[in-house]
C-alpha cells in the first residue's frame, strides 16, 4: 500500500447488472480502497484511498477480464479526512 491517498476515475465497460456487481464485489474486497462510486451510464468507476493507481487498474482488468482506461488521477494533500467525509459510497 502506498502513503499517497488517491482518487482515480476509470472507464470500462460495465453494460449489465451483473458487471456492476461484481465490480462492487472486487472493489469492496480491495483493503487498499476505502470508497468507490460506480456510474453505469456513464461506464465509469471512481475509487478512493491509500493506493497506486497503476496496481489498482491492473487488479481491475484482471479480474473483471475488460479493458480499464483511466481517465483521471488525483493525488489529495492535506485534508484527507474532510474529503473522505464529503465522498460517499454509492452503487
């Protein structure tokens, strides 16, 4: 696990019920990640914690056997607890 909190936004394709639940399930058994925001519309999954990006995207791909794109990474400095407050999980 890495000392940097991140919160990295991913495309892939997530076009039943089914995907999305599983990848709530693999995302929920990551210790690393501490939340998550799953978009089904817009093929997007947004994670949030104390991880690398890369690692975490490779796990995903793995697992789910799909293409991850990601679109976005922040590195959050400072006040990690108020952002974690404000971002919540949401299937």
């Amino acid at each position: 696990m890495s000392g940097q909190v991140h919160c990295m936004a991913m495309r892939l394709n997530l076009d039943c019920n089914a995907c999305c639940r599983k990848m709530r399930r693999i995302l929920l058994r990551m210790k690393e990640i501490e939340s998550h925001l799953i978009e089904k519309q817009q093929n997007r999954v947004t994670v949030f914690g104390r991880f690398v990006p890369a690692d975490v995207a490779i796990k995903i791909r793995k697992k789910m056997k799909r293409r991850v794109e990601i679109l976005e990474i922040q590195e959050l400095i400072g006040h990690v607890e108020e952002i974690k407050n404000n971002f919540r999980v949401i299937t």
